[in-house]
C-alpha cells in the first residue's frame, strides 16, 4: 500500500505538475522552521471553511496578510464562510491540524489568486518531514477550484491563468 506522499508523488506526475517534494530532517512546525526552507511569503496555507454548510479548502497566500473572512465570503459569493473547528477538523476531513495536505484532500477549493506572482508556492503533504514546492498554475489546474479569489493588484497572472484554464464560474454558466 503507498504511503500518502508516494500518492501524492504519483498524482502530481501523472498530472505532469511542476513540482518537487522537499524533505528535512526536522519537523516544520513553526513559522521560523519553515523560514529556513523557504520564503515564508511563497507559503500557502490550507484552511478548511465550512462555505454554505460544505467543506472548503482555501488554499491562501501569506503575501495577501491575515485573511479577511468576510471579505473573502463576499468577494467570492458564499452565504455564510466559517472556519471549522480544529476539534473537529479530524473527524470531518481525516487531517490533524495543522497537516492538511495542499493538494490531495479530495475537497472542492478556494484558490487564492495572489498565489499566482509567485514562481513556485509551498505547502503542506501531511508529513511534517516533507514540504511541496509546486508552479502555481499547475496547483490550480491539479485542484478542484470552485471559487477564486482575485488578486487586488489584478496582477498579469491572473489574466493569464484565467486565459489558460478559464474561470471556475465561468465554466459552470
């Protein structure tokens, strides 16, 4: 049986991502661990939300700052947006807290389209030895985005993802 990151390995070559799996010898489990691996403001973060009462991963950027929930529910359409639970968090998605995995958790997605200045992003595998460093536009064509948050500065790249994949809602019209 493959463990989760040969799964994920796997996906991500089959998908022919531009990606790599970076593994340490000491846990990430701080903000200061993970600054001596990588720029903390190409990190992007999973957080699982409860959007009109179903599970949503939001995959964010760090560049965009502290996340605005209200501003994200509105700017994306959602009647109501809430953070589930950490105790919960387990019991509803099979990941521990602070381990869900960027790509792979199989839930629909919230993209943050700041991820898109950056050349590579990082995130989380579930392993806490092993980090993905992955393009930013193949983690948005690998996930199941639904929803997309735009850029404020309306950046070039999100023209461009827009132009190369389409938007999640302008697929669904």
């Amino acid at each position: 049986m493959q463990s989760l990151l040969e799964t994920l390995r796997s996906m991500l070559e089959q998908q022919k991502a531009d990606f790599e799996i970076l593994s340490h010898h000491r846990p990430l489990l701080s903000r200061g661990d993970a600054a001596r691996v990588f720029d903390l403001v190409k990190a992007a973060p999973v957080f699982i939300l409860e959007a009109d009462g179903e599970l949503t991963a939001f995959l964010a950027s760090a560049a965009r700052g502290r996340i605005d929930l209200k501003a994200l529910r509105q700017d994306v359409g959602y009647a109501s947006l809430r953070p589930v639970p950490e105790a919960d968090l387990l019991v509803r998605t099979g990941c521990a807290p602070g381990r869900v995995p960027l790509v792979g958790h199989g839930l629909p997605v919230i993209f943050d389209e700041v991820l898109l200045r950056h050349d590579y992003v990082y995130g989380k595998t579930s392993d806490v030895l092993h980090t993905l460093k992955i393009r930013p536009l193949d983690l948005m064509r690998v996930c199941n985005v639904v929803k997309v948050w735009p850029d404020p500065q309306g950046r070039p790249a999100g023209s461009m993802a827009a132009a190369t994949f389409g938007r999640p809602d302008d697929q669904a019209r």
